[in-house]
C-alpha cells in the first residue's frame, strides 16, 4: 500500500506528508472531505499535524480522488479503534513491547502469545506498528494482568526480537 502512495505522491513531500497522517490515524478521504469513521476532520488540524498549508491537503485530497487505487485505498481506511497503552496502569492491565530486529519476520506475535498464554494471561489488546509507516516498528501487547519480569528472557529468545520492556 504505501509504495503506492509512495509513487502516486512522491514528487510532492508535502502531499506525502499528509497522506502518512491521513494513514497513521486510519483518516479516510471521501467525497472531498476527510473523515475519522463518520466525523469530519477540518482541513486545517490536518494541515497542522502534517505542517503544511491547508491547501496543500485540499490539493492532496484532490489527487487522492483522482487517482483510482489511491481513492480506493484513502476512502475504505479507517481508524483502528482506541489504544488502551496509556491507561494500562491505571486499569492494572500489563504492558509488553516488542523491539524486532526485523519487522517483517514472521511469528514473533504467535510467539509471544504463546509465551503469555502458558502463564494463563488474556491479551486485551496487540498494537502491531507497520513497519513502512514507522521508523521503529514496535508490537504491543496490553493483558488483563500485569506479566511477570521473569518472562523476559522468554521474549527475548523469540527468533527475531531485539529489545523487550515490560511494564
């Protein structure tokens, strides 16, 4: 997906600015407008988180309505719903996060699913970080109960993890 936004917006960094907020907060481009789910979002807080002028996201809008997989793309995203990492403490819930020594290796989410469903611990949540739209790409895992540090030298005999911070 983003190789072609990529392409599409390239020789724009401002647009391509835009399109990584757009995409970063699941914002979809419909009918003119930019939308979280039903909400519309003014031109203006999107052209204040990307730092760009307001037109240049109307003139990004544009382009992405005018180029047919971009329109497909930009107007059937949507957000992934709230991330519970801020509040996990507040609500006695544990927090594990995952530094991969590669991000597109596979099975390092199974992996350390596995590790914490043996200890008898529900994962309330995994935030999984795209690795072409993050600079360090990080999997979070919330569960229903805080997860003991001994686990740690289990997550990091996962092939393919580098760092591991439980909170």
């Amino acid at each position: 997906m983003w190789d072609k936004v990529k392409n599409s917006l390239g020789g724009y960094p401002e647009r391509l600015n835009v399109a990584k907020v757009l995409i970063k907060y699941g914002l979809s481009v419909r009918n003119g407008r930019i939308y979280c789910g039903d909400i519309a979002i003014p031109v203006v807080r999107i052209s204040r988180a990307a730092n760009v002028d307001r037109r240049t996201v109307i003139e990004t809008i544009k382009m992405i309505e005018g180029d047919p997989e971009l329109k497909i793309i930009f107007g059937n995203i949507s957000p992934a719903g709230p991330s519970l990492r801020e509040v996990a403490r507040y609500l006695n819930f544990g927090v594990i996060e995952i530094t991969p020594i590669d991000a597109r290796m596979p099975g390092i989410l199974a992996a350390a699913a596995s590790i914490i469903a043996q200890k008898n611990i529900s994962i309330r949540q995994a935030i999984v970080d795209d690795p072409e739209l993050t600079p360090e790409p990080k999997l979070i895992l919330i569960t229903e109960t805080k997860v003991p540090g001994e686990l740690i030298p289990e997550f990091l005999k996962i092939r393919g993890v580098e760092k591991v911070s439980v909170y």
